[in-house]
C-alpha cells in the first residue's frame, strides 16, 4: 500500500528536534555538579538522544513538510521526548550495568511505567505525579530540575521552539504551530511565522525570568525564608507553563503568603492569551479592554473566587472536623487548623480561594491548601473549574474559554432563530462574525473531550475494579478530568498531597495517552488514527 505521508520528512524533523534536546540538558547537569551530584543520568541521556536524533534526522536529508507531515511530526515529536525524558528517571534508579549503582534504590521512578507517566506529565505541563515521595533525599536537586524543565519545555511547545531557532521549520512552521499550540488557532503577530515563534518564546522566557528575580528577591528580603534560589528557579520553570511540578511535597502551602500572592499574577499571565500580551505590550495596553475572551476568563475567575472565598470565610468550605475519619487523606488536626487560619479572616480565605481557582482554570495545578480538607460543595466547584481551561494561545490545557464562549452565544443564536427563522444572525466573537466551520469545529472538539474523558473514567473504573483499587467516583472522575486537561491533582489519594502511583500499570498508561492528547487537543492526535489519512 503507498501512503500518502511521507513519514521519513516526519521522523527526519522528529531527529532534528531529539538532537538539539541535548541543550537544555545542561541545567540539571550544572545542578548536579553545583550540588555534588552525579551528571551520570544526564550524560547518558544527552548521547542516547543525540544518537537517536541523528540516526532519524538521516532518513531525509532534505524533508518537505507538508499539512499531513506536519500531523505526524508533531505527535510523534511529543510522544519521542516524552520517551527520552524517561531515560534520566531510569539511570537515576537503576544505575548502569556494571558500571553504575542505582542513585535512588527507593525511587518509584524505577517502574518504566511510572517513569513515561512522570516524563509526560512533565512535557505535557499536566503535573499529576507518581514520586510518592517528593523529597530531595529520595531524589536529587538535578533530577528534580529536569522534572521541572520537562515542564517549561512543554509550555509553550517544543514545536514552537524548534520552528523559532531552526531555518529547516520555517517553511511548513505554521501548520506545525497550528497543530501543537493550545486554542483554536495560533494568530501571527508577524509575516514571518518563525518570527512570531521567537516573540511568543521571547515572553514566555521574559515572565519566567521575571518570576524567579520577584520570588529570590521576596527571600533575599526575609518575606519568603523557604523560596531559595532553587526554588525560585523551580517554580518559575513550572508557573509560566502553567505545569505545577513544585519540588516541594506541600507544593506552594510550603512558601509564606507574600510568596503566593507574587505566584497569583503570573498564572493569570499564564492563562492569558500571549498574543494578546504582545499587542498590549507592542501596540496598545487598551487590546486588554477589547478582548471578549480575556473579559470572559476574569470574569470567571472573579465569580468562582468570590464564591470560594465565600465558603472559606464563613466556614462552610471545610469538612466538619468530627466528620475527618482514620483513613482520609488528610487529618482532623489539619482541617481544625486550616479552619482556624481562614474562617473569619479575609485576606487568607481571598488568597487561597483565588490562588486555587487559578491553580485549576489555567491547569497549574499547584495547592496552596490541601483541598482535599475541603466541604463538598468546594470541591464540586474545582471539579467544574477543571473544564474550564485557559485562554486560546496560553499555555493553560482544558477545553479553553473562547470554546465555551462561542457554544454560549450559538446556543443562545439558535433561541434566536428557533423563534425568528427569518433572521440570519452569525456567531460573533468581539467584533468579528465566526465562520460556521469554526463554530462546527469547536462543537466537534468539545463533544469529542467529553465522550474520551467518560470512556476514559469508566475504563479507569473497570480496571481499578480488576486490581482490587478502592477508588470513590470522584477520584476516578477527577483522574480522568485532571489529565485529559492536563490539570495535575485530583481529589482523595490524588489530591494536591497525593499522587497516581497506587493505579496499576494499565490504568497510568491510559492517562498517558489522555495528557498526550489532550495536551495537542485531541483533532491532530485523532487524525492520525484515520484511515484515510493514510492511504493514497
């Protein structure tokens, strides 16, 4: 049979990208030599992908990229490195044959398995982890920095990058772009698309560096005594990607209040459309004002915190403590505790109610609470805002604002119609009339990510069920919601505190598959799988 896809220019640009995967290798490897560590799982992993890289990137010299190329290089890009960010996971707990013990016996990472799932979860900026334990004594500072730049990594695309710093992407980067970037579509800021990939990367790198400066200096000046450098580091690598990869097993709950509130405004920023960023930053700041979609994601994230906040403050929003029973995730102490700090007092109930309703509508997925400390009605609230999602061109995963924007305003067109059918009354968005082929699309998308996240929740259950899991519905309801939006924590042993390592092996490869597809929005996953993409 002779296909219509020339999967050798494909796998040839996978290469390319594999091989220059090798550069940010050399964080972890400063880290480790800053901290005496070994550079052995990194060195290994540098030739690993060079070799492979190479040895693809010589199946076509001079690949032409066309759409149906561009489908395939990208999947198979995000699935690639997902594969080669195992390969420190896997030296780091098991050594080298012969030549190198393991560095951490103890590592849950040593399962190949667990160490895929960590591996995308990182690339495709989920954050739902299976470390178990989240310590620099189970696990290096240089391993955890590669956790943590997988992250910043995937944010804003490594497609997105390879297009901006390789003259051979140019030709066919849009199409590239289009199929890896989060949102509907990608706007070009300029005429060149590899000029708009540098500007794009230009101020994600500039909110990142700006980040890690705010929250040292906020510890250099004795308001943030946890937040070193390394932490600073850490969690800017992971709030501009809208990650929530923290090095911390009490994520952001470990830092003082003043280094949350410096956290706050860079996941709004992470959640906002970053071509809109550029105008306002380029042009006029007054795009800010004129933009549906960013009115549409405050307004949103006013609502839900006010309502949070709300629950917080008058003490509604926690388990009662004489409900707190031996065996939940959390314990009476803690919740008696968390009570007392926020009920009756408004910044700490603001603070933790806006900190989370950002954490969950961008997918961050950082905890400044243990939510799981939370009355039901506040969790059901996370449990809706996690299908939600960011801004069309953020990094933030999930079904996106404008998506649910564009539904609203069609559904409230055909009342329109279905009472005037005389009128011809188009979908707008701003000042702009929508295509009806962009409005079937966005319906198509979001009937596609509901029927894969339910068959994905009754397929976790039917196999929590063979391996003897004790899992409630909304723990397996939140693992499906939470990867498939490459959110991060769910609810119950999930939770902020918790992790996905008791799921067997089956059930965390096909969370695997939901943060890869999900993280390139289903359509360029599911097209490969057709038949007529194919054949000729």
């Amino acid at each position: 049979m002779h296909l219509r896809v020339d999967y050798r220019a494909s796998l040839s640009l996978v290469g390319t990208v594999l091989k220059y995967l090798v550069v940010p290798l050399a964080l972890p490897v400063a880290v480790a030599l800053y901290y005496g560590e070994s550079v052995v799982p990194f060195l290994v992993t540098m030739l690993v992908t060079a070799a492979v890289g190479t040895w693809l990137e010589r199946l076509d010299p001079e690949p032409d990229l066309r759409a149906r190329e561009g489908f395939l290089m990208v999947g198979v890009t995000w699935l690639a490195v997902a594969l080669v960010g195992t390969i420190p996971y896997l030296v780091e707990a098991h050594g080298i044959p012969f030549l190198l013990g393991p560095l951490s016996p103890a590592s849950t990472l040593a399962n190949p398995v667990n160490a895929l799932f960590e591996s995308m979860s990182g690339f495709s900026t989920t954050g739902s982890t299976v470390l178990g334990d989240i310590s620099f004594e189970t696990h290096g500072r240089a391993i955890m920095m590669w956790r943590q730049l997988t992250q910043w990594l995937g944010g804003m695309g490594i497609v997105v990058l390879a297009v901006a710093i390789l003259p051979q992407l140019s030709a066919g980067g849009a199409q590239l772009m289009d199929a890896e970037a989060p949102g509907p579509s990608i706007e070009k800021l300029t005429p060149r698309i590899a000029q708009t990939a540098r500007l794009l990367w230009a101020a994600y790198l500039g909110f990142t560096v700006l980040e890690i400066l705010l929250l040292y200096g906020l510890h250099r000046g004795g308001m943030a005594p946890q937040m070193d450098f390394y932490n600073a580091v850490a969690h800017g690598l992971t709030t501009m990607p809208t990650g929530g990869f923290s090095p911390e097993a009490r994520s952001i709950e470990a830092f003082s209040a003043a280094a949350q509130w410096v956290v706050i405004p860079f996941m709004v920023v992470a959640g906002t459309n970053f071509a809109l960023i550029w105008h306002a930053l380029a042009d006029d700041p007054r795009t800010f004002l004129e933009d549906t979609e960013f009115h549409t994601y405050l307004g949103i994230v006013a609502v839900l915190t006010a309502i949070l906040a709300g629950l917080l403050f008058s003490g509604n929003g926690f388990v009662a403590p004489d409900a707190v029973t031996a065996g939940q995730t959390y314990d009476a102490a803690y919740v008696v505790d968390a009570a007392a700090d926020h009920v009756g007092d408004a910044e700490p109930s603001i603070r933790a109610a806006l900190f989370q309703v950002l954490a969950i509508v961008t997918t961050t997925g950082y905890a400044s609470l243990d939510f799981n400390a939370w009355s039901a009605p506040a969790k059901y609230l996370l449990l809706f805002a996690m299908f939600i999602g960011g801004s069309a061109g953020s990094t933030g995963g999930g079904i996106k604002i404008v998506r649910w924007y564009v539904i609203l305003k069609s559904l409230r067109r055909e009342l329109f119609t279905t009472a005037h059918p005389e009128a011809v009354r188009p979908v707008r968005l701003g000042d702009r009339a929508l295509d009806e082929r962009a409005v079937r699309g966005i319906y198509a998308f979001t009937l596609l990510y509901f029927v894969i996240f339910a068959v994905a929740t009754i397929l976790l259950g039917l196999d929590a069920v063979r391996v003897g899991l004790d899992v409630t519905v909304l723990e397996l309801v939140s693992a499906s919601a939470t990867t498939i939006g490459n959110v991060g924590p769910g609810f119950g042993f999930l939770g902020p505190m918790g992790g996905f390592v008791e799921f067997s092996n089956a059930s965390k490869l096909l969370m695997v598959v939901l943060m890869w597809i999900g993280r390139l929005e289903i359509l360029p996953v599911l097209v490969l799988l057709t038949p007529e993409y194919w054949k000729r």
